[in-house]
C-alpha cells in the first residue's frame, strides 16, 4: 500500500487562477479519466503483490533479472524451478500461464456448480469430476510446495485454502453410511476461490479490507451482546419463570431482541417483563447504532486511502504532463499515451507507491545479474516524443534536468536528443543487467 501523504496535493485554489506548476489533481474533475485510474491502481496493487510474494517464495531469485516490466522478470536464468514456480503463480508472466491460470478458474468452477447439484442430480459424472480436481490441486500444491525457497512460509500463508479446498474429497473416502454433515465438510471446496487473484475493480478491495477491519470490532461486540443477553436473561427468568425457565431461554430473548431481529418465537407476558424488554430493545438500537457507525467509519477510510492513492497516481501522470487540463479544470489523458507508459510514469515516481520501488531496488541488491543501483522506466527522449512544444520542459523530470544543468552539468536548453537519452541522469529501480 503506497505510504505517500495526500497533503503533498493540496493547495488553496487562488481567487485569481493558478498557474500549472501550482495545479494539484485534487483540484481537478477527473470523471473523464477515473476509469483508466482505476486500472492503474489495480496493475500497481498487482506489481506490489507479486513482488513481495516473489521475494518471499520464487526460487533462486539471486538469478532473476528486473527490467521495464516488473510483472515480467527474465527468470531464464534461475532454474527448472523458477521456471515452473512462473507457469504456476505468475499468471501474467506468458500466454501459457495465463492459460493455464483460466484452466484451473475453469476447474474451480465446475468444483463449485458439483457443489450446489450434485445432490439434485445425482450422477457419478460429479464424482468422477471431483476427484479428478481434487487429484490436481493436490498435485498442484505438493509441486508449488517443493518449489518454493520458503516452504514453511508458504505453508502458513493464504496456501492453507489450497489444503482446506481437497480436504472434503479424502475425508469423504473415509466415510461410510449417509452421513449429513458431510455436506458441511464439502462447503470447504469453497476456498478454492482464493485462487482468483484478478479483480474486477479496485472497490472489490474494500470490501475485504472492510471485513478485515471489522474483525478488530467483533471481540467488543461480542462482550456487549453478552453482558446484555446475561443481563435481560437473568432478569426475565426471575420475573416470568413460567415463560423463560432457564437463563439460557432468557439470553436467547436477550440476544434477539438486543440485535433487533425480534423472531417472536418467545416473548414476556406479563408487566415486569414487557419493561424489561422495553430496555432492552432501547439499548439494543443504541448499540446497533454504535457499531453500524464504526463499521461504517472502517470503509470510509479504506475510501479515503485508495482516493489518495488514486490521486497520487493521477498527480504523478500530471507531473509529467501525460494528463492535461481542459475546459477549466477537466482533466483529459494526453493524446497517444500508451497504458505501459503512465504504469513506467508512476514507477519513476517517488510519492506513487513508493514501496514497489523499494522491492525492486531490494531485489536487484539481491540479485547478481544487476551493476546499477537505479533504473528510469521511463526515459527523457521517449516522454519527449509524447510530450511535444512548450508542455515538454514543464514535465518533472524535464525540470530535474534543467535544475542538474543549472547546477554545472551540460544540458541543452532545447533538451535535444543526446541529453535527454542519457540515462546516466536519472535512473530509479533495478537496472542495467550484467552482460552476459
């Protein structure tokens, strides 16, 4: 997750107008672009994740070489197991492992729909296909788990879904008689979906990180319902035995009537009772009340995190002129920009996720195929052939080169072709590759 400050892109709007070098993105419409942001933001957040999870777990990663793709490392040089670990969980790396990442959606797939009409249509056909799948992510798993340079790590990470997905198959060869539970058991079969690491839209993410933050709340939740539900219970054993003769029974009424769910299933009968309830269904919209509120405040501010993080994106394409402003304040992606391009522009950035650039510098440290400390993604001469006329030395690195002249360096004030293809001037990332 990017660590930049959203206060870097607010500034006043002056009564007067600003001029571009005080325009900041926050200040801008960006309904005519937000689309493209989106996708920015979901290729950026799939960046960060595959290389954390490639610093972790590809094998012989000291042999892996980082160019302009992170998605696509060079890994020709790393082994057999490099290579199979790319087929198996760098779906992005080549056709064939995008093919085979659908192949095992599809298998996923026809796992789940056995699930929900196996027991309406019976046939052997469902058991047949079930253990054919079984046998394959079983396999699956064994050869990822052997691949992998950190077998434990990988063995407690989201990888215990993969185990508890196979697991109904082999429990179920055990079983013998009609046993109904083991409809429960087959519910596992659902982990299978972690496997699905694409996502659709980057608000899908807030989902889980909602419920994510939501899991910090429960403990407090829980204790509430049950000092109220004791409380309500103890009460309306005493005062109506007849109708609640256990606390338990008087919990029971306390939980659903402090939840506001009201089953109606039991209710008090006399005085007493009716103004114990009273309390209780008062004190349960305040609590209600209370915890919606908090919920609600966890997805505002993953909403306000991934609006800062979009709009760094947006600030970081704006800095380098491939967003421009028209109609007032109606931002407008430059003509020709190619989508590789604003990902290159946002991996030169220092405020755009700055933590996919401390992966990448931490693995060409790592690495022995690398000499340079720093890498430009996106180089001078080719942001030039984009950005054409007066908008070119208005562009951040334009004006780094610039300020590099001013202070002593030969740059032309045209910035003609030999300077600005010099990548000697500024490079970020993991770079140049030993020669071979």
């Amino acid at each position: 997750m990017s660590t930049g400050s959203a206060e870097r892109h607010r500034s006043p709007k002056g009564k007067g107008g600003s001029s571009d070098d005080d325009l900041h993105t926050v200040d801008l419409d960006d309904y005519l672009i937000v689309g493209t942001i989106e996708n920015i933001y979901l290729h950026l957040e799939k960046i960060q994740s595959k290389l954390s999870s490639d610093k972790s777990f590809c094998p012989n990663y000291h042999l892996v070489k980082h160019d302009t793709n992170p998605l696509k490392p060079d890994m020709s040089q790393a082994g057999f197991k490099a290579k199979m670990y790319e087929l198996m969980l760098c779906e992005d790396s080549s056709v064939v492992a995008m093919c085979y990442y659908i192949f095992t959606i599809v298998l996923i797939l026809i796992s789940l729909v056995s699930l929900v009409f196996e027991q309406q249509y019976p046939s052997d056909a469902w058991t047949v296909m079930e253990a054919i799948i079984t046998f394959f992510f079983t396999a699956e798993y064994l050869a990822t788990l052997f691949i992998v340079s950190d077998k434990f790590g990988f063995f407690c990470s989201a990888s215990v879904f993969d185990i508890l997905a196979v697991m109904p198959y082999y429990i179920e060869l055990f079983i013998t008689g009609d046993a109904k539970w083991i409809l429960l058991v087959r519910l596992l079969r659902i982990a299978r979906m972690n496997r699905i690491r694409q996502s659709p839209n980057p608000y899908v993410f807030l989902i889980g990180k909602t419920l994510g933050g939501v899991v910090s709340i429960l403990s407090g939740i829980f204790v509430w319902l049950a000092i109220g539900s004791l409380i309500i219970g103890t009460f309306v054993h005493v005062l109506e035995e007849d109708t609640f003769g256990t606390v338990p029974i008087g919990m029971w009424f306390g939980l659903v009537t402090l939840t506001t769910v009201g089953y109606g299933d039991i209710s008090p009968e006399t005085n007493w009772g009716y103004i114990v309830g009273s309390f209780a269904i008062i004190f349960g919209l305040c609590l209600c009340s209370i915890v919606l509120q908090a919920v609600g405040q966890i997805y505002n501010d993953n909403i306000e995190i991934l609006k800062d993080q979009m709009s760094e994106i947006s600030q970081a394409l704006y800095d380098q002129r491939l967003i421009v402003v028209k109609h007032g304040d109606d931002m407008h992606f430059r003509d020709g920009i190619t989508f590789d391009a604003m990902i290159r522009c946002c991996l030169d950035d220092d405020n755009c996720y700055p933590m996919i650039n401390q992966l990448l510098q931490a693995a060409r440290d790592l690495s022995e195929l690398h000499e340079e400390t720093e890498f430009t993604y996106l180089e001078l001469a080719e942001l030039k052939e984009m950005v054409v006329g007066k908008d070119f030395a208005e562009t951040k690195k334009a004006k780094a080169v610039s300020e590099a002249g001013k202070a002593g360096d030969k740059v032309s004030d045209e910035f003609d072709e030999a300077n600005v293809s010099d990548g000697s001037k500024q490079k970020r990332g993991p770079g140049n590759v030993l020669p071979e």
